[in-house]
C-alpha cells in the first residue's frame, strides 16, 4: 500500500493513496503527441475523468464524471490483485458533409482509469450506478472487530 507523503505535518501521512496506479504523462500538456498516447488536447479532459473517492464508515465510494455516456458505454471491473478499473470510450460524432462546423470542443475518445484498493474492501460486494453523467461505485468494507477488553486486578 503506498502512503502519500507528508508534506503537511501529519495531516495526511496515514492515508491510502487512491492514485498509486495512475501513469503520470511527461508530455500530455506539450502541443505534440505523447509517447503514453495519441490522445490530443481536445479529447484530454474527457481522457481522464475526474474521479473522487471517498472513505465512509462503511463503504468506499468512487465518483466518476462522464458526461454524455450511457451506462453500455462504461466497464466498471475488478482484477484478481485488488484493482478497480473504470473505463470507456466516447465516439466522435460522424460528419456529413453538408455540416459546416465552427466550433468543436466536446472530447471524444478511450478513457481508462484504475485504483489500487484497500484490504477491507469487500470484493464480492462491489454494486455500481450511472445518474445524470455520474457514475458511483459503492465497495462496502470488511467490518473491524475490536477485541474484547478484560479487566485485570492488580495485586498489592
């Protein structure tokens, strides 16, 4: 399990690192193609959905951006080692040539996304969900069992 450094006092030096799978690109901000991909500018937002994830007392929960794409359109799988993979694709609208185009900025393209999860993630009970461009993937976690406290007389 990776653990996010600590760069500010011991606010954050315990927790898990949800990006510890994520490929940092070099290049994807730079005007030509990238080694990683051929994704261009126009489609690099939609490339990497932002996606949040939250910790609760009872479950893991993923929140995914992607507008625009039914539920058919996204794979929401689970690999063997403990690792979440959400991915999709938006296809590009087909043009006719009777269409004159001023403007062009909805991203298209393959997207994929994977999270490292945690040991108290229930991996048979993992449910997923897509509303209003949203998807959520809710993985419950292993309930902790405290131990059992016994008092201890002290002798004098």
């Amino acid at each position: 399990m990776s653990l996010i450094p600590s760069f500010f006092g011991n606010l954050r030096s315990s927790v898990f690192d949800p990006f510890s799978l994520d490929v940092w690109d070099l290049f994807k901000d730079f005007p030509f193609s990238s080694p990683l991909s051929t994704r261009s500018s126009e489609t690099s937002a939609f490339v990497n959905p932002r996606i949040d994830w939250k910790e609760t007392p009872e479950a893991h929960v993923f929140k995914a951006d992607v507008p625009g794409l039914q539920k058919e359109e996204v794979e929401v799988e689970v690999e063997d080692d403990r690792v979440l993979q959400i991915s999709g694709e938006r296809n590009v609208e087909k043009e006719d040539e009777k269409d004159t185009w001023h403007r062009v900025e909805r991203s298209s393209g393959k997207f994929m996304r994977r999270f490292r999860l945690p040991e108290n993630a229930k991996m048979d009970q993992i449910k997923a969900s897509m509303e209003n461009g949203v998807l959520t993937v809710t993985i419950p976690k292993l309930e902790v069992k405290k131990g059992d406290v016994k008092s201890i007389e002290i002798s004098g």
